[in-house]
C-alpha cells in the first residue's frame, strides 16, 4: 500500500513538473515568435523597420528627380487602408508605364534610378510605397504577399485611366518577390504585357530562415515557425503561405525575366534557379550578374543591365 502511494505521488510531482516545462517552452515559443515577428515586420515595435525613416533619407539625384517630378497617387486597399505611389506621366502621349515596387525598408522615392532609365524608354512611371512604408498605411510589412493584392489594385487604376495601356511590373528585393507573388493573381489584367523582378526571394518562410542563420545563428525549428504562427494569428498569413514559388507556378502565359546578382548572400544566388524554374510560362529569361552584391545588379554593370532589359520589354510591349 505504502509502496502504491509513494508511485502516485512520484507520479503526480512528474506530471506537475512535465506540465510546468511546457507551460515554460510555450511562453519561451511566443515569446520568440512574437519578438521576431515585431522585429521583421511591425515599424512601430522598435525592430528593423523603425530604423528606415523616410524623413531622414538623403535623396540622390535620380531620387530626388522623382520626388521633384512626380504627383501623388492615393489607392485605398481591400481592407482599407490608404496606399501612396509617386506618379510621373510621359510629356507626350504614351500607352506604356512601369508599376515599379520597391525593397524593405525602402521608399518610392528611392526608385529613382530606376524609373528614369524606364521613363527614358517611354514609360510613365508609378511608384507605390508598400504597406508601412513611407506615407503608405498598413500596421505590419507582408514582405510582398498583401502587397501582391494592392499591386493588382493599382494596375487596375491605370487600366481605368486608359484602357490601351500597356504595362509592366518591376521590383526589386521585396518588390522583387511582390511581382512575382502577384503575377500569379488570376485577376491580375491582361493590361500587363511582362514582369521583371531583381534578387527577390523564393519565399518568406526561406528568406527569414536565411536571415535566422545569419543574424541569430538559429534554427528554423522551433522559433520560426512560432514567428509564422504570430503572424498568422496578427497579420492574417503564414510565412510559407507568403510564397513566390507557388505564385509563379500559375503564371502560364505572362513572360518573365529573372535578374540576380551573383555574389549576393542577403537574398542568396541560388534562389534565382528556383524562382526561375518554378515559373510556369515558356516565355521567360534569366539575367545572371557576376560580382553583384544583393540589389547591385544593375549598378556593378549596368551595359549589361539595361540592354537586357531593353531588349526584352522591345519584344512583349508595342
């Protein structure tokens, strides 16, 4: 009997402790996610983006040019919030513009060497600041995947303007893999004659599992995927719902470049393949950039850049 009571009692204390240490592990778990969550994606909660203050950038002169030049655009976004791009028409009459897509942390303002080389070309310009970028409303970044949406939406606004337009998507890094992420929207206009992303990445759920190494030396499992479930908890998506891979797999007709700079370890080299490959339509083509850096591609060699770029918009857009 003695015996009996001294097991349920050793019992007992095992349970209480096994119950203690989960309770422990999963406040750890939320703790974790929620502190990665907020520094990867909430402006307001002291984390990387708080640090990227519009007001303080230093404009150079292309960027400078677009702010000098452009008008302001306002979109207000499915679930309501108030979206702002800079928007810069040709002085004569054209049917061409570039819906240019910034990266994290970035402002549509800081397109500016971009958008000049493509105005140059005969396109009018739109520059959407993504959610909680810039003036752009939104309480967390999505890292392209809402955007991808809001992207879709602003097309839209140029269709109204003008029915004969046509347009192309560009972005790079983030903006990268938020037209890449909306080239797979089944309701994204036909307007859109081809997509071209820089170094964007194949998915959230990859890129933060690189920067999780990188940053902190940690494994994805267990902290990144308590990340994703707080942010699909807080922001209505998971980080690998957020997938460039998935999108492009329903692009089966809308062409495609892919650029990537070789020597980049930000968003690394060997996500252009996959990104590439993954891509539906037949009509697509891979820029490769040796000695380029993350988001250094066209500046390492911009001959090479430019020409490419030229060469393929000249065969999809009139």
């Amino acid at each position: 009997m003695e015996k009996s009571v001294k097991k349920h009692r050793k019992l007992k204390i095992a349970l209480i402790v096994l119950a203690v240490l989960l309770v422990l592990t999963a406040g750890a778990l939320t703790f974790a996610g929620n502190y990665l969550f907020n520094f990867a994606l909430d402006p307001h909660a002291g984390g990387m983006l708080s640090a990227y203050d519009p007001d303080e950038w230093d404009l150079t002169e292309s960027m400078a040019w677009l702010a000098g030049n452009a008008e302001d655009r306002w979109l207000t976004s499915h679930d309501g919030l108030a979206l702002h791009a800079l928007y810069l028409p040709q002085e004569s009459e054209s049917h061409k513009y570039a819906v240019i897509c910034h990266g994290y942390g970035g402002i549509p303002q800081g397109m500016g060497g971009y958008a000049s080389h493509f105005y140059d070309m005969g396109y009018s310009i739109l520059a959407p600041a993504a959610r909680s970028h810039e003036i752009s409303q939104g309480r967390y970044a999505s890292m392209g995947w809402l955007e991808r949406r809001d992207i879709v939406a602003w097309v839209d606004t140029l269709v109204e303007q003008d029915p004969e337009a046509e347009i192309i998507l560009f972005g790079i890094s983030m903006g990268g893999a938020t037209v890449m992420m909306t080239a797979g929207e089944a309701d994204l206009s036909p307007n859109v004659k081809c997509i071209i992303e820089d170094c964007g990445y194949t998915s959230v759920w990859d890129e933060f599992a690189v920067q999780l190494e990188e940053m902190f030396g940690l494994p994805t499992f267990p902290v990144l995927d308590a990340a994703s479930l707080v942010c699909q908890v807080r922001a209505g998506f998971s980080f690998k719902e957020a997938s460039a891979l998935e999108q492009l797999s329903y692009n089966d007709s809308r062409p495609m470049l892919f650029i990537h700079g070789e020597e980049d370890t930000f968003v690394p080299y060997w996500m252009l393949d996959k990104v590439y490959h993954s891509c539906y339509c037949e009509d697509k083509e891979m820029l490769s950039v040796p000695g380029a850096a993350h988001g250094e591609a066209a500046g390492t060699d911009p001959e090479l850049y430019w020409s490419t770029v030229q060469t393929f918009l000249e065969k999809h857009v009139s």
